[in-house]
C-alpha cells in the first residue's frame, strides 16, 4: 500500500517536475521530491553533522547528502541516470531559479529564503556531482563559470561564499585545463584564498588598505608555463565590485555583482585568510570523492584530487613557505642545523595582504596539520582529549571575530577533528606515494614544522607524532617510501619511491634537530615549557631508534652528528646561575644520557670513525663543569665495569664471593 503510494508521487512529481507551464521554484521543489530530499531532511542533516541548528550563522553546507536520497529513487545510479536524461530541464530549472533569486536579492531589505536558497545551491551541486562526463565537454562553460563568478564575490555572505568555493572545485577538476578560458580559471583559484598571491589584492582587507596600492590596476598571475594571468580590477569605478572579462576575446569587462550581498551585523571571521585557506585544504580530498563517474571512478578520483593538489602547489605553496627549502629522502643531506632567533613577524608582513602580522605562520600551521592529519594512518589511534581541547581553544581565537557574534563559522574546526573516510586516506596516499617529487615534498614540508615558533606547539607536536607512527613501524599502514629498495629493473611501479627505513631515519634526525636550536627569548617563559615538551618528544624517538632498530653506519653516525652538535650549541661551558630558565638547565640530564648511551650502543654495532671521537672527546672535557654530566658518566662506568666484569671475567659484581662470605657472618652474628 505504501509503496503504491510512493509511486503515485514520484510519477506525479515527475509530471509537474518537466510541467513547462509551472514556475521554477515549484518544478525545482518537485525535483527535490523525485531525489527523495525534504526540507526537514536537510535541517536535520545539518543538526547531525554540525552539531546545531541555526542554517545562516553555520559556515558550510559541504557535507554529505548521498545517505538522503534513499526516499523514492534509493540508488545513486537511478539520481545519475534521472539527471542524464533530463539534464535541459534540470539545468533551465536551477539557472532561472538562480536569476530569480538574485534579483529578488538585490532589493533593498530582502532577506534570502532559506529553503529556496539552500535547494537552489543543493541542485547545482547535483548536476556538477551527477554529470561530471557532460561538464567535462565543457556544457554550459560560460554559464555556469558566470555564476561562480557570482557565488564567489568578495562582497557575499561567508556562508555563499565557502559554497561557492566548495562547488568551484567539483566543478574545476571535472573541467580541468583543457579549456578556452584557463587562465580565467586560475586566476578564479588564486582568489580563493584571499591574500596569499601577492598579485592578487586582497579585497577582504578595508580599503584604504587594498586600494592604495592596487587601485586601477591589472591583476596577474602566472599559469603553469609561465604565461601571466590577467583579470582586471577597477577600484575607482567600481569599488565594491569584482571585473572580470566574459571571455577570452572580449574587449571590455564587465562588473559582477555578489549573489547574496554580506549583512551588515554578520560576523567575520578572525583571519579571512586562513579561514578560506583551512576550507580550501579541507575541501580539495572532500570533494574529490563526491564525484559520481560511469567509469574508473577511483582512478577518476584519484587524478581529481592529484589535479588539485598540483593546482595548489603551483598557485599558493611559494607563497606560503617562502623560504620552502628541498629535503631529498632518496639522498639525504648531511648540513648540521645551527642556532636561529624568533621569527620576526614583521618580515613577511605586507598590510595589502595579511590582516595580520602572524597570518603567514598561521597559513604554514593550516597546511602542515592538514597533512599531518592525512599521513598519520593510524586510524585506530584515539585522539587525546587535551590536545583537542587545546586545539579548539587555539583555533577559536585564530578564526572567530572578537565581536558580539554568533560563532557561526567553526564548522570547519569540527571538519578538522572528523576522522578522515578510508577513500580519502587512499587516495591521499597513493597520490602522495606515486612520485619521488610528491615523497620529497613531504618531509620538506615537514622540515618547516620544526622552524616554526613554539605558540604553534599543536602542529609541531602532530608532525612529530606523524614520525613516531612511521619510525615506531606503529601505523596501520606504512607508506611506500619507507620500503626498502628492490633493484630497478623491476616493474613494479612502487619501487621508484622505496627509499628504506634507514634513509628515513636520517632524514627525520637532521630536520627535528631544528627543535632544539630556536633561542626562546627569556620573556617568554611558556614557550620555554613547549620547547621542552618537543624536545622530550623528539629525545624520546631518538632513545627508540637506538635501542629498538638495526640501523646502519649512515644513520649511526648522523645521530651522532647531530646529537653531538645540539649539545655543544644548547650547553655552554658555563653553567648558567638560574638553570630552569634555559633548555640546556632543563635537559642537562637527558642530553648527556642520549649521548652517551647512543656512544656506546653505535660503537658496539658499527665502527665509529677517530674524527667523532675527537669531536665527542673535546665535548664532553670542556663541558666538566656541568653535575649532570659527571653524574651521568660515573653511572655509565660503573654499568660498563659491571657488564665487561660478567662477560669477560664471569664474574657479577652484584654477588663477589667476599661479600657472600660476609653476608653469612653478619647472619650467624644476628642468630647469636
């Protein structure tokens, strides 16, 4: 009976759904009866995955809607086929649906509807995730490129404007760059995030800032070769509109105009920049599995989220690691890390840019917690409650505006603890692991966590967890590049990137170094406790890899480098009067245990060659003001006399016949 009754409204939806002769809203409310998709079903979904309720103050509607259209069509190929064989109505549906929203927007005191609003957004991304091989012959290009153009104005609200970045996406790596209008879309990429391409003036700054320095000017990037990318922005005749050319061949540009115009009381976030930066990285590997393809559709995927990710590379990461230096895990370099001051926040700092002065360290920090939290693949581990306490606490105040607001735009804190799905933990790995460039980029990556200040502790901190997984062999699944190599004329397609566990080793050795040599000035002591906290950490995998792991004479010999290098840079020949206000008073003990026990382990496996013992010689005599170290060796010389005394003489020092003899009288003395 049900079911009779559910056909009945499905044929009658479908009816009025391609009815020419009813509005749009009502065909497109009719559509969203046919996918099985409610009003009260998005609310919900809403409240579930966000975790509350009000839909305008949430920042994101990127969540998954697959699990909702099991009402009347219950099968993603029935929705993909309905769309392929009605994709003229559906797409004339939603873009006179679109137009008529926009106008009614550009009212004065018109406030947007939600429902018909959030079900216009809701078909667009059908039709973007339902007909990937129709966009992909570039139907309605220019259309649909018009309203991104729209959706992604500087002057919407955030939410439209996050949608919109979220939808630009599925809708670029379908349409890749194979396109007439390329460059139009990388110029549309860069300005995603606003701020980090310096080319590219950063609208969401107040515009004595933006315009003084960019006014009437020709905004360009560079392309993939080279080429530069030119979008015009007029800042005197329109200032609160975005230009950009239709197309290629037009002779004059035209105005956009925001889709949803921003509220005057809505809150911002904190940092703009790093807002759309943290839902950019987020969005690329979400996005890339929604796609649905008739074919291949995980190595459709998989290429999707590797064509965005180059995307990424090319467009933001110089911009973001300025100073980004190449660590080769296939030859490991040997460069001792040497002492470095705080970073100066004024160095990078450019006011037509950065709302802030720190917003370049807090972009680094997005980007590396990004990739800790997809290489980690230890699913299995559960988070620590601290930590998440901490990090939402520290991310509350980067993102949220000090202002009596809603705290509207946290979803993607929220995002960023969600466990990763297992699709997207393989295709991030076996993008990451399909190249020696991808491989290396990682750990060079990396290498910047440790160069980072200690107020950006939570991200150094993953980073090194990262490590520990991969070095304590801890991971659910080890990555490619720490398999030992095989020879080359193999095959197999894996084998280009086996570097070997000892290559890694060495490699994490020298770039964590850098945690232990950042001068922390005496002002600031809290930074003093998570320096510490790091540098126990790191200690605490070095004492593992000596102890737990066969290594060879490279990698013995570079710990002993470095091990040697941090100790005679962090303890001076003078003891400090106030110890605990320095990290060599605070760790005196553990450096001269590391160093001494890793001394002895390395030349009982391997042969130790005359320049480090030298160098560990001229060391350990000038630092013989120091208790710890006359502690620590005089410990270390009795457990070796102990054990040469067991082992060469069979004799233990713990029960000499003499002190037997001596125990047997003390007791019959007692008896007596």
């Amino acid at each position: 009976m049900f079911g009779k009754k559910q056909q009945i409204d499905y044929k009658k939806s479908l009816q009025k759904f391609l009815d020419i002769k009813r509005d749009s809203f009502n065909r497109l409310r009719h559509l969203r009866i046919i996918l099985g998709v409610s009003w009260t079903q998005i609310i919900w979904h809403q409240l579930i995955t966000i975790g509350r309720g009000d839909w305008f103050s949430r920042g994101s509607l990127g969540c998954p809607w697959d699990q909702f259209e099991a009402h009347n069509v219950t099968d993603v190929k029935e929705s993909k086929e309905l769309f392929e064989h009605h994709f003229p109505h559906i797409y004339h549906i939603f873009f006179d649906s679109f137009l008529t929203l926009e106008s009614l927007y550009k009212q004065r005191n018109h406030k947007p509807n939600k429902e018909e609003l959030d079900s216009v957004l809701y078909i667009f991304e059908k039709i973007l995730t339902f007909l990937p091989e129709l966009l992909q012959k570039k139907w309605q290009f220019q259309s649909i490129l018009l309203i991104f153009r729209k959706v992604l104005h500087h002057l919407n609200i955030i939410k439209i404007r996050q949608e919109g970045m979220r939808l630009f996406l599925i809708w670029y790596q379908i349409v890749g760059d194979e396109v007439s209008n390329a460059s139009e879309l990388e110029t549309i990429y860069a300005s995603l995030v606003p701020g980090l391409v310096p080319s590219l003036p950063n609208l969401f700054l107040p515009s004595h800032q933006s315009h003084s320095s960019h006014e009437s000017s020709n905004l360009s990037v560079h392309d993939s070769n080279g080429n530069p990318i030119t979008s015009s922005f007029n800042s005197t005749d329109q200032p609160n509109l975005m230009t950009l050319s239709l197309s290629p061949s037009s002779v004059q540009s035209c105005p956009v105009e925001p889709f949803v115009p921003m509220f005057m009381l809505e809150s911002q976030p904190h940092d703009i920049t790093c807002y759309y930066l943290q839902c950019l990285m987020d969005h690329m590997i979400t996005q890339s599995t929604k796609i649905h393809w008739k074919e291949h559709k995980d190595v459709k995927q998989m290429k999707c989220f590797e064509f965005l990710w180059q995307k990424f590379y090319k467009t933001y990461l110089s911009h973001i690691f300025p100073n980004l230096t190449e660590v080769s895990l296939y030859n490991p370099w040997t460069e001792l890390p040497v002492l470095r001051k705080c970073i100066d926040d004024n160095l990078y700092f450019d006011s037509n840019r950065f709302p802030y002065r720190d917003t370049l360290l807090h972009s680094q920090s997005v980007v590396l917690r990004w990739l800790s939290k997809y290489l980690k693949t230890d699913t299995n581990e559960p988070s620590d409650r601290n930590e998440m306490i901490e990090e939402h606490h520290h991310y509350s105040k980067l993102f949220h505006s000090h202002t009596n607001s809603i705290d509207g735009h946290d979803s993607h804190f929220f995002n960023e603890w969600r466990e990763p799905t297992a699709i997207e933990y393989h295709i991030i790995n076996n993008v990451f692991n399909s190249s020696r460039v991808y491989v290396n980029l990682i750990h060079s990556l990396f290498k910047e966590a440790f160069l980072l200040p200690f107020s950006h502790a939570i991200t150094i901190r993953k980073v090194i967890t990262v490590y520990r997984h991969w070095v304590y062999g801890t991971a659910s699944q080890m990555p490619a590049f720490i398999e030992s190599p095989i020879p080359s004329n193999s095959n197999n397609n894996r084998e280009d990137v086996r570097a070997g566990l000892s290559n890694l080793l060495r490699v994490f050795v020298s770039i964590s170094s850098n945690v232990f040599l950042l001068e922390v000035p005496s002002d600031k002591p809290l930074m003093l406790e998570e320096q510490v906290e790091m540098c126990k950490r790191v200690l605490n995998i070095y004492r593992y890899m000596v102890m737990k792991i066969d290594m060879d004479k490279q990698a013995w010999e570079q710990l002993l480098e470095v091990l040697l290098q941090i100790t005679s840079l962090v303890l001076t020949p003078s003891v400090p009067i106030r110890k605990d206000d320095t990290l060599g008073g605070r760790l005196a003990p553990a450096f001269f245990q590391t160093l001494i026990v890793t001394w002895i382990k390395a030349n009982l496996n391997v042969f130790v060659s005359n320049s480090l013992w030298e160098k560990f010689h001229e060391l350990v005599s000038s630092l013989t003001n120091w208790e710890e170290l006359i502690k620590e060796w005089s410990k270390t010389i009795d457990t070796l006399t102990r054990v040469m005394s067991r082992y060469v003489y069979n004799i233990n020092l713990h029960d000499l016949p003499l002190e037997r003899q001596l125990d047997k009288n003390k007791r019959r003395f007692r008896v007596r």
